[in-house]
C-alpha cells in the first residue's frame, strides 16, 4: 500500500541491525531508543501500585473518549502551577501518548498537499504522518553555528499559502537543544502574523540541565497553540502510553479543529483507562524522582560531551535538555564512510555501539548521529572508549 511506504523510522530501523549483531554474540550498547525506563531509573513503586490498583479496583472499562474527567481536571491545575497558564479542562484531551496527540493533530490539519512547518532535523513523527495524510512537512532549519535555534529567516521564507501550522519542539529531539524565551517568543510572533496556530511538543519540559523550561503557551497572548505532553519521559511510563493535548486559545479560532478531533478521540474509543487512573496518583504524589534523574543525567551528559568533544573529527554542541547528544562527523576530514548512515550500521558492527544516524531526522540530520545518554557511567565509558578507537583506526 502506496500510504505506508512513507512510514520511516530509523530509531528502530536501526534496532533490526542491532538484533543482528546481538546474535551473532556481541554486546550491543544500545544509545538509540530514547526510553529511561530501560536503563537505571525505576518507575516509582507508589505509580506502579496505583496502576495495579486501578485494575483491581475495576476500572478495567473503556474511559471517556476525551479521557478521565478527573484527570483533565488535575492536569488543568498541573499547567497551572507548573507554568501559571489557564487552560480549563474541556481544552484537555488525553490521548495514547504525544503519538496519538501527532497523529489527531496532523489528521485535523493537513490533506491535499497542505503543508507543516517542522524544525528540521526533526523527530520522524511529524515528517511520517504529515506525509502519510497527503500533506508536505516543511522543514525549517535549526541552525547548528548557533546552538541549534530555529533559524526564523529561513522559517519566515518557507510559510506559503498552504502552510496550516508552525511546529515547535523544545527541548528538542534529536539536538537536546532548549530555545531560547527570545525565540520561542519570535516564532509565536511570526505564527500571529501569519495567523498560523503553534503545535508546541512540550515531552521533555521536566528534563532540562542549565535553565528552566519556558512554557511557550504562557508568552502567546493571542496566538493560539496547542501544547502535547504525556507521562513517558519525565515519569518513567513509557510502556503506559499516556499523553495529553491541550488547546490555548483565547480567541476561539482552534474550535472547528478541536470538534474534529474530538470525534476522532470518539471513534478510538479511549486512552487506557486503568494508566489515566493511575496518572491522577503520578500528579498528585510525584516525589522526587523526575530530579533525582535529572542530576543523574547531567553527569552523563557532561561526561558524554566531554568525551565527544575531544575526538578529532567530530564537533558537537552541548544539549541543556532531554537525553540526545547530535554530534556531527566530517566524513571529508575522517574518509572512511560515505554518509551517516553507512557510518552507524558500521560502527554498530565493528563495535555493537548503537546510535541512530542523523539522516533519519530529515534533510537536515545528514552527518550526524544521535546517542542518548541514558546509560551509567561504566557504560558510557566504554562506548567512547569504542568510539575513540574505531575513529583512529
Ligand atoms: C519529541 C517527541 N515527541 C513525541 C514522542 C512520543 O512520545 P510518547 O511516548 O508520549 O508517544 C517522543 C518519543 O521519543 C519524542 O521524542
């Protein structure tokens, strides 16, 4: 079927590979799949009880299309007092992860070639499913000479008449890079001019290193933008499948877009229902644990930079958010490898180290690789220690 053919998905592309490798008997040092709940850092047990509870309390039925009403209710209050914006809980849809969210999005804005503009390098999502609904993702550039901020001349030249939406994504996958309040105010600037909705992928809001997260909703005055956010990352659940959407619109201009997806929330019957009961636990208790990983990550962060940075060849800029370091490989300078792609699949092999190669992100991913930094110390000692090596030879 013509319509799948656009699903790529180099993350786990790259994980067939390493299936393979794995096989053959070689450890394999996995840096591609962004998931910190495969690594050392435990879902809390007071959330992981309150999911079994859910069940065995009988919530084992479909829930509310839109989602749990007291959930809505709390992850209103949530918005609220993490970053002091004011949206009710009927501007709340709770969906099966910030996929889910992507997809009603991208469903309810685009067909017939209409366009999204989307940084690029870009997390695959929004590219596959703005393809997969007939539309064009329009790839802005995020500058790397510039700490990877959106370029807004380049984004401000690819708006046309049939761009639908602006797309942000801070902190970013897959350069780790937090925008700047200047920036993100500039691009909600450009979105009002052009009376353009901000789609704003807030997943990684909790895992920032340097600065505090900025909402982007609490600086658009008029602008409307919806906000996607779930409980993968931040809130080791993953597996939960559990996410959210939330409209600021204080004109009313997202209504029509907001009914329609909506009845696509209905047709879909619900998110899962025992992992909505069990989120209210997640908001009401949440502990400690999201810093706790927090100052973990940050010294594998700096250790992975700092052993990044030292190898000839390579120049990489400092991530102050999520668990992505994007370095870039001058493959004129080191020779060996045509592009990143053949350049991951053969470090994979010779080494069993995994990153997911650049290209995978998009035009402007090309010559890069992306490593998380998830795994400990020990870990991460050794992949650089096979960087390094397989490098020099
Ligand atoms: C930027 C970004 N958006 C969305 C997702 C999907 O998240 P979820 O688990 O909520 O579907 C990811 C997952 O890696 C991501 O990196």
């Amino acid at each position: 079927m013509k319509r799948l053919q656009v699903f790529e998905y180099a993350i786990r592309e790259i994980a067939t590979v390493a299936e393979k490798v794995a096989k053959s008997g070689k450890r394999v040092y996995h840096l591609n799949i962004g998931d910190p709940a495969k690594y050392d850092f435990k879902t809390p047990k007071n959330f992981s009880q309150a999911l079994a509870d859910a069940s065995f309390e009988g919530k084992n039925f479909y829930a509310n299309s839109l989602g749990v009403p007291e959930l809505r209710v709390e992850l209103s209050n949530n918005l609220k007092q993490l970053y002091n914006i004011d949206v009710s809980a009927d501007n709340i849809l709770v969906t099966t992860g910030v996929s889910e969210a992507i997809f009603f999005l991208l469903a309810g804005l685009i067909e017939n070639k209409n366009e999204i503009l989307i940084p690029g390098p870009s997390y695959p999502l929004y590219i596959n499913y703005a393809k997969f609904f007939d539309g064009v993702p329009v790839e802005y550039e995020l500058d790397e000479e510039n700490d990877w901020e959106p370029n807004t001349d380049d984004l401000r030249k690819k708006i046309s008449n049939k761009t639908q939406a602006i797309l942000i994504c801070s902190p970013n996958n897959p350069t780790g890079v937090m925008y700047s309040e200047k920036m993100i105010k500039g691009i909600i600037d450009i979105a009002g001019e052009y009376n353009l909705p901000v789609l704003s992928d807030e997943i990684y809001d909790q895992i920032v290193y340097d600065k505090p997260f900025t909402c982007p909703a609490s600086l658009s005055k008029d602008v409307p933008l919806i906000g996607l956010n779930g409980f993968s990352k931040a809130h080791l659940a993953t597996g939960w499948r559990l996410g959210y959407m939330y409209y600021h619109d204080p004109e009313n201009k997202l209504e029509e877009l907001k009914e329609g997806i909506a009845k696509l929330a209905r047709a879909r019957i619900s998110a899962s229902s025992i992992a909505q009961y069990a989120a209210l636990e997640i908001l009401r208790n949440p502990g400690t644990h999201t810093n706790e990983m927090v100052k973990k990550l940050k010294e594998r962060r700096d250790y992975s930079y700092d052993r990044l940075r030292k190898i000839e060849g390579i120049t990489c800029v400092k991530p102050n958010g999520a668990f992505y370091l994007f370095p870039k490989f001058n493959f004129k300078e080191l020779g060996e490898w045509k592009d990143d792609k053949e350049f991951a699949i053969d470090l994979l092999e010779k080494t069993g180290v995994c990153g997911v190669y650049g290209s995978g992100f998009g035009e402007y991913g090309k010559e890069h690789v992306r490593f998380t930094f998830l795994a400990n110390k020990e870990i991460l000692e050794t992949v650089y220690n096979l960087l390094e090596d397989f490098i020099k030879k």
